[in-house]
C-alpha cells in the first residue's frame, strides 16, 4: 500500500505529505530521479544538477509537457541535508531531454533531492535521491533540534503555535510573521502561498509540504499537518516579506502516538 496520500482539509490548509518506504527500489513513488549527474557532487555555490524524471508506471520519461503546473512551476525541488541545516528550494527548467537545476551546497554531507509535481492525469508525485556532496566545509553533526517554535531571518520573525503535537494525530499549527524591530511585515505571495511550510523528519526520509490557504491578513496562517513519527522535526517557513525571500528554520518536538 502506497503511504502516499494527499489531504485536502476543508478548513484553512492544503497539506500534502509524502511517506517514505523501503520496499521499491526508487521508493514507492510512481516517479523516480535518474541522475545524469554521477556520483557525489562536488560543493559549490552553482552545482549544475541534470537528471531524468522516469514514469514507472506509463513506462516513461516524464517531460515539461508531462507536468501540470503546481504553486505556479512545473518542478519543485527541495534539498536538505543530514543535520537538517542546509536548505535549497529550486524550480528545474526542462531542456527536452534533462531536467537540469542549480544547487547552492558548499557543505559537505549526505544530501536528500526531492522532486515534486503534477502528472497531466492529476497524481502528486515526490520523488527521492540521495547524493553526498564534498570537497566543501566541514559536515555538519546530526543532532535533534529541539523544539525552536521561534525564530528569525533578518527582521523578519516566525513564530509557530505553543500546543503539544503527537505523531499520527492531526496538528493545528498557527504561524504568524512579524519584525524585530516592531514595525510590520509586508508578506507577499510566493508561489501563490502566503507560506510555504516544509518539514521534514528527524531522519530526513519524510517530506511534508504545507501550504496555508490565504486568509484576510497575510501574517498569519493555519497549517494543518499530520506528522507519522515522533522526534524533532526540522520546519522551514518560507515567505516574502518586503519582497525578499525568507527561509526561517524552525523546529516541532512531536510526541510519540
Ligand atoms: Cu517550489
């Protein structure tokens, strides 16, 4: 049974979560990552990554024209790495043979790639890759993170809702945004979400994706999420104040079922 799933809440949140399993030799997704890119990518601040996307089902290379469009692009990709430290949320463009994209990595470390999007028939895929990457600063250690339910870029802050949050059971996270220094946020949309909230297992191996629905005030928002495990997950919000990206790096202790 694919642990896949795709839950649409009624309320104020689209939350879609993508599981992890060990059965397949690609993970279970209908759509895998073929790196052209061989071996372990030499760190940098402009790694050239090219890959295929390959249809396991139709038997297929998925293309640009395979895509439906989702949150404004074709192609997410999301990179993290190990210790949960390491952030990049690129769009790969499509050359009509290889999905190609830019990667700012100069850490070294275990890196996981995940390639999300829409097939033409409507199935959310989120395909996984795992590479190292060298030859950049030292790795970073794999600690828990602890429950940082606060945190800043800049001026601007995030701050998630204080309650408890237990594995397998829904959460109801309220995040607001707001500025150091008082004054207040001008959140603009960023690919047609006030917010873009990924989180990420302690382990790495699961990927959730949340989007807020757009309420009256752009500040603040509800993200319902299920997280499948316990432990220290990693929160990245990502929103557009004053029009420059910013990605604060939060965390979520969840409780054992
Ligand atoms: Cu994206």
């Amino acid at each position: 049974m694919s642990k896949f799933s795709n839950l649409l809440t009624a309320l104020t949140a689209a939350v879609v979560m993508f599981g992890h399993s060990t059965g397949f030799a690609h993970g279970e997704e209908r759509v895998s990552i073929e790196a052209v890119t061989q071996g372990t990518l030499t760190a940098s601040d402009k790694i050239e990554f090219v890959f295929k996307l390959q249809d396991e089902v139709a038997k297929k290379s998925v293309g640009e024209l395979d895509l439906k469009e989702s949150h404004t692009k074709k192609l997410h990709l999301v990179v993290y790495d190990a210790s949960l430290n390491e952030f990049n949320h690129v769009h790969p463009t499509f050359d009509g043979e290889f999905w190609k994209a830019e990667l700012n990595l100069t850490t070294d470390g275990s890196y996981f790639i995940w390639a999300q999007g829409t097939l033409l028939d409507g199935t959310e895929f989120s395909a996984s890759y795992q590479v190292g990457v060298t030859d950049g600063k030292p790795a970073l250690t794999v600690v828990s993170l602890g429950n940082i339910r606060k945190a800043s870029v800049g001026n601007t802050v995030v701050e998630l809702s204080k309650e408890k949050v237990r594995a397998g059971k829904m959460a109801m996270i309220i995040y607001t945004v707001s500025h150091i220094d008082g004054t207040q946020p001008d959140v603009t949309q960023y690919l047609g979400a006030n917010a873009h909230i990924i989180a990420v297992s302690p382990d790495g191996t699961d990927l959730i994706h949340a989007h807020p629905m757009d309420g009256n005030d752009n500040t603040t928002g509800m993200i319902h999420v299920t997280f499948p495990t316990e432990g220290d997950y990693r929160i990245w919000v990502q929103v557009i104040d004053a029009g420059v990206l910013k990605t604060v790096p939060l965390s979520v202790t969840v409780l054992k079922k």
